[in-house]
C-alpha cells in the first residue's frame, strides 16, 4: 500500500494497493481532487484461468475523506473523549462511507516504551472481502499522549480473526 497524505490538512491524495493472494492479483488506484470533491477509482483483477477484469469510475468525494489507510493517522488527530463517538468520511473501492468509532475506556498496556496509558476505540468499519469486520467487533489500542501510538488491534474478520501488537518504535521527532 502507498498513500499520499497532507498532513497539514488532514486529507488524503492518493491511494495505491497492489494485491497479490493465492485466487488473485490486483492493483488498484484511488486519486482524490479535494478542491472539486471528485475522486478516480481504477481496479484491475487478475484471477488464474480468467481474463482481466478492469474497472474506472469517477465519485463524489466528502471533505477531507480519508483512505482506507490514512484513516488510522486521522483516528491519532481526534481528542478520543472517553464515551463519545466521533465520524469522519473514508473512501475504499471506489466508494465513500462514514467510520463511526466510539471512544470506549482507558486502560494500562505493556508496550515497547514500558507500561502506559492507553485509549481503546471501537471503529465500526466497512472493508470488503475478507478483511470485512463483523459489527462490533474490532478494537484498537493508542496511547494516551499527544504522539498516540498505536499499539495493538484486534478485529474478527469474515476469515477468522486478526491481531497485531507494536514490537519495536522509533518514535522520531514530534
């Protein structure tokens, strides 16, 4: 995955997949205008033993919609309140949504930079494939502190379940 992000703004430009699982290949292109709020969706498919399969559309574009990527960087920006829910707009395949995530408690983690203070979201996604969240049931961890690192997720998917924890930060200048 590569996406280009205005960190200043807060938007996202582009965003660039290239799949490669055992059933197909894919590559697939998302350009964003945020000044006409007009987004370029492009996919092409390859499956074993059938033709390529491509695809173009162009979509309107909410203000500063976020890609399927960017939109954890943009989850760092928010005040994360303990019990509100916050909303923003996020683009995946071609198509706009709004992620829902509800700020549910924080708690103590062991993370690579020792025992800290973390929030724990609850975001109600709309991936496709096999990475489709069932409702409810995904979690993030991040610190709690102006660098809100994230530090562990978990999430059960339509193919089981997925987790990740934080090994090892380089956490860089602020």
């Amino acid at each position: 995955i590569e996406s280009f992000w205005d960190h200043e703004g807060l938007f996202s430009y582009r965003f660039h997949m290239v799949l490669d699982e055992t059933k197909q290949k894919r590559d697939v292109v998302e350009l964003y205008d945020q000044e006409t709020k007009k987004a370029f969706y492009w996919n092409r498919r390859n499956q074993p033993g059938k033709p390529p399969v491509e695809s173009k559309e162009y979509f309107d574009l909410a203000p500063f919609a976020q890609d399927s990527f960017t939109a954890a960087y943009y989850l760092r920006t928010l005040p994360l309140e303990v019990g509100r829910t916050y909303v923003y707009p996020v683009v995946s395949e071609g198509k706009g949504w709004d992620c829902v995530v509800h700020v549910l408690r924080k708690e103590m983690a062991d993370t690579p930079m020792g025992k800290r203070r973390t929030i724990v979201v609850n975001p109600q996604t709309r991936y496709n494939g096999v990475m489709k969240q069932e409702k409810g049931a995904g979690f993030i961890w991040l610190t709690d502190d102006d660098r809100r690192f994230i530090v562990r997720l978990e999430a059960k998917v339509k193919i089981g379940s997925v987790a990740a924890e934080l090994k090892e930060l380089d956490p860089g200048s602020p």
